[in-house]
C-alpha cells in the first residue's frame, strides 16, 4: 500500500496535470473566441457585400426589362414588316402572272 507522502505525491501530480490540461483549454477558449469573432466580422461583411450585390442584380434586371421592352417594340416593327413584304410578294406574283399572260398573247418574233 502507498504512503501517504506517495498518496499526496500522486494527487499534487493529478492536480497539476489538471491545471495544466486547464491551462490548456482556457488557451483554446481563448483562441476560439478570437475566430468566432474573426468570423462573425467577415459574415457580417459578406452580408453587406450581398446586399450591394443583390442591389446591383436588381439594377440589371431593370435595364434587361426595359431592353425587353424594346426588343419586343422591335420584333412588333419586323412583323409589320413581313406582313407588308408577303403583301408585295403577292402583288408581284400577280404582276408576273399577268405579264406571262401579255408575252403569251404577243406574236413570235420572225
């Protein structure tokens, strides 16, 4: 059986070693503190660089509507302008129609 110097030996060891993993723990405490607030200022920036973002993209989207808008004005002139060139197609189908029947009724060159 262990003295009791030996005893209390063995307690002053596991008491430093408590004080020592203490010690150690307090450390990274510390340390972890210090990143979660590292952490929290660079979420917190990457917050407002979202919001100047999502700004941005609104800004866009704007202008990619009103170009829309445009286009679609646009594509509202070009039909337009189909529908007159088939009229002219037509009208020039029934000019040719009516110049074969012309040359048909001349006579033959001698």
């Amino acid at each position: 059986m262990p003295t009791q110097e030996e005893r209390l030996a063995a307690v002053e060891r596991a008491v430093m070693d408590i004080n020592h993993n203490e010690t150690i723990l307090l450390g990274m405490a510390v340390k972890y503190e210090e990143l979660l607030r590292e952490i929290r200022a660079m979420l917190a920036q990457m917050v407002g660089h979202l919001g100047e973002h999502d700004r941005r993209f609104d800004a866009h989207d704007k202008r990619f509507d009103a170009h829309d808008k445009r286009f679609d004005a646009h594509d509202k002139r070009f039909d337009a302008h189909d529908k007159r060139f088939d009229e002219h197609d037509k009208r020039f189908d029934r000019l040719e129609a009516l110049l074969m029947q012309v040359l048909a009724r001349l006579p033959e060159p001698s």
